[in-house]
C-alpha cells in the first residue's frame, strides 16, 4: 500500500513540476489533477453500472428461462397423450424415408468394409451384463429340485409350466458326430461360407476361427489339442446354414405348451473330452431346448441373480436323442465335462420364444 502511495506522489509532484516548466501557476496545476481525478471517477462509475446492468439482464434472462421450462414440462405432462399422437404421427411419416437416406449414406462404408454386412441380422449388438429384474417372482423355480425326465409324458397339461427343467427323449432326434457336419458343410461349402463362416474357439486355441479350418484337415477329429480341452462354439444366425443344420439333426416334436414361435438363432457346441465348463450361450428366445448330438455333457442349471435366494442349482447328464428344456429367466444352464468319457461331444442349442 505504501509502495503504491510513494508511487502516487512521485507522479502527482512529476505533474507539479513540468506544469511549473510551462508557466502554469499553482492554482490552474490543482485544477488539472482534479479534472484528471474526476475523469477516472467517472470511468469506474461507468463500468461498474454497466457490469451491474449485464448482472441484472443475465439474471432475469435466468428466471425466464426456468419459468418457461417448468411452463413446457407442466403442458407436456397435461397433454401427454395428445403430444404422444402428434410424435408418433409426425415420426412414423419419417422413419422410411429417413432409414432410406441413411441406407444410401452407408452405401460407400459397406462398399469399403463388405464383413460389415455380418452384424445385419444380429438382433443386440451389444448385450448389458449387469441386467436384473427388480422383485422377480421366483415360484415358478422354487419347488425344483431336480430336472424332471418327462419322457412319454403329456407336456400340455399346465402343471409343468416355464420354471421347470425337463429332459424329454425323442426317438426322431438324429445322433450327429463330425463326420456328419463336415458332410453338410462339404456339400454346401458356399452357403456356410457366406452366411456363418465364424468359430470361437477356447482356451488360447486359434487354429479354429473360420468353419473352412474347423472342417479341414486340421479338425478335431484329425488334430486335436494337445491336451484334449478345447470348446469350440458355431453360431448360426441365417436362414440358409440353420436350414441345412436343422435337416441334420432333427426339429424337436413335442414342445412345452408355453412356446411360441421359434427363434432363428441356432448353436454348435464342439467339445473335446477334457473340454472345460462353460456358460450356454445367451439365446434369442427365453424357453431354450439342448440337444446332445453325440458324446455326453454334464448341464448345470444355475438359478438366475434375482431368484438364488430361493431356487438352487440342479443339474443331468445328456445323452443323444435327450433334449434338456429350461427358461432362462430363471436358470442360467452351464456345460461341463464328465468324468471317464472320451468321446467328442456335439451339441445344438435352439429356443422359442
């Protein structure tokens, strides 16, 4: 502060002395720095007036805003239903041409990037893991303590509903090895490799990513792992591959009276003896069916997150002409090796919505 008034007065006797250099009495110097300290005066009122004034536009700016906001969210949740008509009317007249324009806008990508054209059909490109249902009714899998053979029995009646699991062996049901599917995919090699080309295979395998190396010379069969555990998954998502397959292995007869329609999706589960446990794919369909097209597996049905507390895990041992029936909105089936068996495992898995 000192600092700023030495150097105050160092300016105000500077003034003093050039006015003195050009004849001006003490008076006329006096009033210079006086016009000089009300100009400045004048200067600051101004800003700060002007910065009060946008303080105060941005304020009531602010107020408008909100009230306008509230205005509009308390008019939309009165005329809800009429605004809800006026929305879907106007977007429904738009959702074509605009999907047409963006087609044509995606032209030149897919041109550039044709593998792109395998995500067509899929259904949810994305899943959310962490999913659950809030106060899920558990009854229908609380009683279960078993998985029930309901061979011979009728699965019309209403006391086998959705949350029971049941094996149900159907004579139809073809025993199908790898020699079978690498006829099939001999036979329509085309087909297989455009519309289901791609393997996942497990536990560091890569040998297996395409079906062409699955049915190759290198396959299971001829080649296996060193240690005999790999678990080979064949997604089918196509109508054409599904159709070539289902031929193969047969279409359940006798479905659950809760069903529906079938769902398209279809899995090859390729097992080595030693394969390890894994969790069945996530089906498109909720009622899931799995066949056993020859070896054996172990099937573990875990109860879904939501019901643990009240149903427990069960589990069979599938054998081929078997077909094992649950619903996964209570049970989430899980695949394991069993003991003693050497031979390949086939499986197929299917749903209905």
């Amino acid at each position: 502060m000192s600092q700023a008034y030495n150097s105050f007065k160092k300016e105000v006797e500077f003034i003093k002395r050039l006015g003195r250099e050009w004849n001006l009495d003490n008076d006329e110097i006096d009033g210079v720095l006086s016009d000089a300290v009300n100009c400045l005066e004048n200067e600051r009122t101004q800003k700060r007036s002007s910065t009060n004034c946008w303080k105060s536009l941005l304020t009531w700016r602010c107020i408008i805003l909100i009230i306008s906001v509230v205005a509009a969210l308390s008019s939309a949740l009165i005329y809800r239903k009429t605004l809800q008509n006026v929305v879907e009317r106007n977007v429904q007249e738009m959702i074509y041409p605009g999907m047409k324009v963006f087609r044509k806008i995606m032209l030149p990508l897919i041109k550039a990037f044709p593998s792109l054209t395998a995500w067509y059909d899929e259904t949810c490109l994305v899943g959310n893991p962490y999913f659950q249902v809030s106060d899920m009714d558990c009854w229908p899998c609380s009683s279960t303590r078993s998985v029930l053979n309901l061979t011979g029995s009728d699965l019309i009646s209403e006391e086998y509903h959705s949350g029971i699991p049941f094996i149900f062996k159907e004579g139809h049901m073809r025993t199908v090895k790898l020699k079978d599917l690498k006829e099939v995919y001999a036979n329509h090699k085309g087909t297989f490799d455009e519309h289901a080309s791609r393997v996942d295979s497990s536990n560091g395998v890569d040998r297996w990513s395409t079906a062409n190396q699955l049915f190759s010379d290198s396959s299971p069969d001829i080649n296996p792992t060193e240690k005999r555990n790999s678990n080979i998954k064949w997604r089918l998502n196509r109508l054409e591959p599904i159709r070539l397959v289902r031929s193969l292995f047969g279409s359940p007869k006798n479905n659950p009276q809760y069903t529906a329609g079938t769902a398209p999706e279809k899995y090859i589960l390729i097992d080595e003896p030693l394969g390890p446990p894994y969790p069945l794919p996530q089906t498109e369909g909720t009622t899931v069916f799995v066949v056993q097209g020859s070896g054996s597996r172990l099937l573990v049905l875990d109860p879904a997150p939501e019901c643990s507390n009240q149903c427990q895990r069960v589990s069979v041992l599938l054998q081929p002409q078997h077909i094992l029936w649950y619903n996964w909105w209570y049970w989430r089936g899980s695949s394991f090796p069993v003991l003693g068996n050497n031979e390949m495992s086939i499986t197929y898995v299917g749903s209905y919505f």
